[in-house]
C-alpha cells in the first residue's frame, strides 16, 4: 500500500516537471506587534525582494543583515529592493527579536516564525538562508550559509533583477 | 493505513484535471540533507575499536518534498538513520516517513490531515515542532482545522497522538492529543479601536490528554486538562506579553508521581526603537512536565514547551555549559539592552559601535511541605506547596555577558564578548554531586576583509574555571571566499584539566562548498563531549574522532 502511494506520489511529480521558481506560500506567521501575517502578502509593488531567514543565536545570520543594513540605503535608492528578515527564534527569544534588531539598527521588515512554519514551507534546512525574489514573489536564487562580501554577489544580481544592469 | 487512504483520494481526485493545468498550475520544492560521520579509534580520547563496536559509520539522511496545486498542498519527509550519527538516541534508528500531509486552505477555512507542527501562544501548554537534524521531533499526527470567521479571529483545532521515535501509536500504547485555541486582535474586532495607537490580541487555549490508567497502585487521572490565556498589549516602542498557563494534577513519572497541580507563566516587557532595545522577561514554571505518555521522562512525546530564557550563545565556549529548563520548577529573569552608538560621536567611531547587555538567572522554586508526616515531593502525595512570589535561594543558572560589535575600518571589524557563568551542573546535566560551576569567558572575533570576495576571520576564546574540566582555550582561523567557499582550521584545548592525562586538544580541519542554496562540507579532526544546541534544543554529543560530510540542497 505504502509502495504505491510513494510511486503515484512520485510519478505526479515527475509529471509536473521541477520548475525552478515558485511563488511564496502562503502561512500565518506574526509581526513584532503580535498581529497574524500572511507571507503570501509579501510584496515591493514588483520590485525584488531579498527574503532572509535568521536567528538571535545565529551568529552569521546577524553578519549577514548588519552588511545589508549598512547598504541597505544606498541599495534602495538604486533599485527598489525590500529585504524581510525573517526570524526563527521559538518562544524561548521571540521576546527579544524586536529590541535586538531595532538595537542594531535594522531597518528591515521583521517577521516571527516562532514554530517554523514558514521556514518548512520555504524549505530551509540551515540559516542564514537568503532568498531573492522577484516582484511577483517568484525565487530567483537563493543561497545558504553566509560569508564577508557575499552582499556585493547578491546585490549584483538584484541590480541585474531591477533591470539596472 | 487511514492516512495513506486520505492520501489516495486526495491524489485520485486530480484525475478530474487535465494534464495542462497540472503543468500550469503546480509547484514542488523540497530540499535534501545527509550527514555521514566516518568514526577511528583515538586512544587519547577514549575511543577504541570495541566502543565503536563495528558501526564506523553513523549516516542520517533526510528528503522533504511539498507539492502545491492553488489550495491544495500535500508534502512528506523521508528519514533514514542507519546508524543514526553519534549522539542520536539509538531509539532514532529506523528509516521511512514519519513526516507525511495532506492541506486544502481558503480564506476561511484550513485543514490539515496526517502530521503537522502547531503552537498556541508560547508553547506553554502546547507546542509540535521538529529539529530532525538535531534528532528532535514531536510531531502530531491526526487532524488540526484553523477556521477564520473574521478578520482579527482566529480558531484552531487539534487532535491526534505524537511521534514517538519509529514506535507506531496503537490503542493505548500512549496518550491522545486534543486541544483548541482561539486568538483575537481586539483592533481589527472591536468597533472604534481600528485606528487605536495601542494594538491588542488576546488569547485562550485548552489542551487535554487522555491515556488509560492501568497503575495497579494509584488511581491516575486518564484525562488531563489543562488550559493558558495571552495578552499582548502594542503601544508605540513598547510592547507587553504576558501568558498564564494551569494543569490539573497528572502524577507522572517527571515528577514523581506527585498529584500536585501544574502551572507556568511568562511574561516579557520591551521598548525598541531605532538604535535602542531594551527588554525584560520573567518566568515561573511549577510542576509543569506534560508528555503524551506520562511513564516516559526523556526528551520524548512532550505535548508542551517550556522556554528556557537566557541568551543562546553562538560560540563554542560560551555554548558549552548552556542552560535546559527545569519543568518540575523554576522562576527566572532576563535583562537584555540592545544599543548602537552612533555613527560620529567619540565612542561610535567613523561607523558605529554595536554595544549588548544581557543578564539571566533562574532559581530553584520554594517548596513547603503539605504537612508534617509527608516529605516534599513524596510520591503520591500532593507533593509540596509553593508560594508564587517565593524564590529559593538555590540558583540553577546565572549568566551576565557583555558584547561589543566594532567596525575599525573598511576591512577590519571585530566582536569582544566577555561572560561570568554560574551553572548547577548537578541539576541541569544530571552529574550528580559535582560541584556548581562558576567561570568567566572571553571572546574575541576579528574579520579582515582582503579583497572584496576574500576575507579571514580569527576567534579566540578562553573558558576560566576551577571546576568541572578546568580551563580551556579555543583558536579558530577561517579563509572564505565569498559566496562559495570556506576553509577553516581549529583548536580547542583543555590545557587546565585537573586531570593532567585528560588535558587534551580538540583539532578540526574543515572546507566547504556552497552553490546557491547546494552545501557540500567536510570537517576532519576530533569533537570534544559537549552539548550542541541549535535553535532551542540541545543535545549531548559524545566525544567522537574521524570524517563528517554534510550534504544539503534545497529546490
């Protein structure tokens, strides 16, 4: 029985054919005011949008957002971009989220996957996992792990995403 | 077998499509992980070949694979741990789906059948979630239904048994799951408060547990209820959280058999705007243990989620001694300020300095007698009473650390971490009669930028303290290449062991490979007995010495 779920699972699979792109499912995660958000209203009027996945004890993660932050300014007047950044912290530091990253200064939109919901839905395994999205909310790439410089790679690919290079 | 028929219609119903809407209108992604450890004997750390008894290699594999089409979603989770990696509960060995669903969602309405994760509040009284590559996952499998009859409101419905290792539920082998909750943004509800500066949301649930009493001494409650409210008050930079969580009595074996009743409360204060954060949070937890099997007392079929609130450290060091809250009771604080200095000014420099404050403590509960003939925690009795307000002086964990975040100049930027750490090694990891810990911890974590892809990055770490396994130092060199590759050599020393035979290093040589969301990564070297935790579980590590791979892709 279970051989032949698995094989009618499999074969609707293959029949569909793996596309590289998928719109942002739609969960109820929360905002830092403890409001109910659907991630399927995601959006930046069809600009791209990085959609970034990180926690308070993700050393990396907050690498990564503090070199966005830094550029963040200069990336927005150039090409529209709107970066979400996505905590998965669980209740144990959901409380801490918002004075940790108004502290640094992020000026992102933050959103609570407290149970890691969105988290399955999207697929990430590990963090930091950055996600570019197009203005449809379509991945364009998506990349996991982050290093020093890895913004300008990135960036060159939002540009590229604007319509600017 | 029911689920699989579940499955079947949902999969046949697609008959009534045609090809071309399949193709139009689905979307599947996924992601694949493996991690391989390839063990050798090493004497030095007390790894022989019969403690590795033939199983030289330990590989964990996991598939996951969501499958959309408009409304209707289904999705599953493959798991082979044949042999599951060291520090896995052995009872992990197994392979199949334990992780496998079917959803429709509208606007109003969204079921799910088969296995799914859910929270209400805080976890308090219930909360399903997975960490699978840290071997955690108390998955329910049943049916949840979330209605939303308006906008603002929110109902959810559950019930089901959990996951329990590869063990299937059969009639009475453990408890039934079954709760509800309901959640309301008063802003969005109440007329005249849509435009109200302060926003509102409050919350109830009820969980209740059912297994059968077959005790042939005690006469056990076979359901168990238990029921939480929250409160979450918005008012511009400030935010107030509070949740109250009441179980009656569930004698288990967590505590003891006891028919005391339970109870949890979390609370949490902050102010944050751009530049400064500041929170506190308070917490009391009285007899609170909840799990689907009230005979087990592992890190198994917990039905509810009790937040440990101190800072989850990120470096080696100062994870090694982290904290695991004490269900059977504890009342603790956390302080944390969050503040950047500006850019400009004397002690914010050309860019700003990034300053961290946080201090935690949890002390045990005071518990007093019922009366004079019973002993506190005497197994079924009710056990012991406890004044909300009274803390004993019995401190379990005390953690105050500083950090500073520093750019110097374009290239250069580092992190200094200093910790005090008091830790009841005795009651969190169970070493019982060792005496309480007490050390102080420092770190330092310099990145230079060589080029614009091309940096290296140094940690130092040093762990001072005259008990346990003394002094340790810690050294870490990385080389990336950004986006895509790494290279990493480290060290760590327990240069102060009190035993001189055991004052051993602990080397790893590591590179990896990162393509988009692909990682490939080889570690080589020695991991030293410890406790890993990641986003809220810890788990213990056994010492262990040879070659790890992990293998991640996402699509």
């Amino acid at each position: 029985m279970k051989k032949i779920l698995i094989l009618a699972f499999v074969s609707m699979f293959i029949s569909v054919a793996f596309s590289q792109e998928s719109a942002i499912p739609k969960v109820i995660i929360k905002t830092l005011d403890g409001k109910n958000f659907n991630t399927s209203e995601i959006a930046n009027d069809g600009k791209p949008i990085i959609l970034s996945f990180w926690a308070i004890w993700c050393k990396p993660c907050q690498k990564e957002l503090d070199a966005f932050m830094e550029h963040y300014e200069e990336w927005q007047a150039e090409t529209g971009v709107k970066i979400y950044a996505v905590s998965i912290d669980d209740s144990r530091s959901t409380a801490r989220v918002a004075p940790l990253a108004k502290g640094k200064g992020w000026d992102f939109d933050i959103l609570l996957d407290a149970n890691g919901d969105f988290k399955r839905a999207m697929n990430v395994n590990m963090i930091p996992h950055t996600f570019l999205l197009d203005g449809k909310g379509n991945v364009v790439s998506q990349h996991t792990s982050y290093f020093e410089g890895a913004e300008f790679e990135l960036y060159e690919k939002v540009k590229k995403l604007a319509g600017k290079k | 077998m029911k689920k699989n028929l579940f499955f079947l219609i949902f999969i046949l119903s697609f008959g009534t499509l045609n090809a071309q809407d399949f193709i139009n209108n689905s979307t599947v992604n996924g992601s694949f992980q493996v991690d391989a450890q390839f063990y050798r004997p090493d004497a030095v750390i007390g790894i022989t070949d019969s403690s590795i008894a033939g199983r030289k290699l330990g590989i964990n594999g996991y598939g996951n694979i969501i499958y959309t089409l408009g409304n209707f979603k289904a999705g599953m989770r493959y798991e082979a741990m044949l042999t599951p990696i060291a520090g896995f509960d052995p009872r992990q060995e197994g392979n199949g789906f334990p992780y496998l669903w079917a959803s429709y969602s509208s606007d109003f309405v969204d079921v799910t059948v088969g296995n799914f994760y859910e929270q209400f509040g805080n976890g308090l009284i219930f909360r399903t979630y997975e960490e699978w590559t840290l071997g955690y996952d108390n998955s329910m499998n049943g049916m949840r239904v979330v209605l939303n009859p308006a906008k603002g409101i929110s109902l959810k419905g559950i019930y089901g048994s959990q996951r329990y290792y590869w063990q299937k539920f059969e009639r009475n082998n453990r408890g039934i799951v079954r709760g509800l909750d309901a959640e309301m943004n008063l802003n969005e509800v109440v007329k005249g408060m849509e435009s109200s500066p302060v926003l509102i949301t409050v919350g109830a649930s009820a969980v209740s547990k059912y297994q059968r009493d077959a005790d042939p001494v005690y006469n056990l409650p076979e359901n168990v209820g238990s029921f939480a409210g929250r409160l979450n008050i918005g008012a511009g930079n400030f935010n107030l959280m509070t949740e109250y969580a009441h179980k009656i009595n569930d004698p288990a074996a967590m505590n003891n058999f006891i028919y005391k009743e339970g109870h949890a409360m979390l609370s949490s204060l902050s102010y944050s705007r751009s530049g400064i954060g500041v929170v506190l949070q308070l917490k009391r937890v009285d007899n609170m243990g909840f799990k689907s099997d009230r005979s087990v007392s592992g890190n198994a079929l917990d039905i509810n989620f009790l937040p440990p609130i101190n800072r989850t450290h990120a470096y080696s060091l100062t994870g090694k001694y982290p904290y695991a809250t004490q269900p059977n009771g504890e009342m603790g604080l956390q302080f944390q300020l969050n503040y950047k200095i500006p850019k400009g000014t004397l002690l914010g420099g050309k860019y700003g300095t990034g300053i961290a404050v946080n201090f935690s403590q949890v002390n045990d509960i005071m518990r007093t007698a019922v009366n004079d003939t019973t002993k506190i925690g005497q197994e079924g009795t009710l056990g012991y009473t406890s004044d909300f307000f009274k803390v004993s002086d019995h401190i379990f964990f005390r953690d105050l650390n500083f950090e500073v975040d520093k750019r110097f100049s374009n290239k250069l930027k580092g992190t200094f971490q200093y910790m005090n750490l008091l830790y009841d090694i005795a009651t969190i990891e169970g070493h019982a009669g060792d005496p309480v810990v007490e050390a102080n911890l420092f770190v330092v974590d310099f990145t230079y930028r060589l080029t614009t892809r091309k940096a290296i990055r140094t940690e130092l770490q040093g762990l001072w303290t005259k008990q346990d396994e003394g002094d340790w130092a810690a050294v870490m060199v990385e080389y990336t290449i950004a986006p895509k590759w790494f290279f990493a050599l480290a060290d760590q020393y327990n240069y102060g062991n009190p035993d001189k035979d055991h004052r051993n290093h602990y080397y790893t040589v590591s590179a990896g490979f990162t393509r988009e969301a692909s990682r490939v990564a080889l570690t080589f070297g020695r991991q030293a007995e410890g406790v890993v935790c990641v986003g809220g579980v810890c788990r213990q590590v056994p010492a262990s010495s040879g070659l790890t791979l992990t293998l991640t892709t996402n699509f």
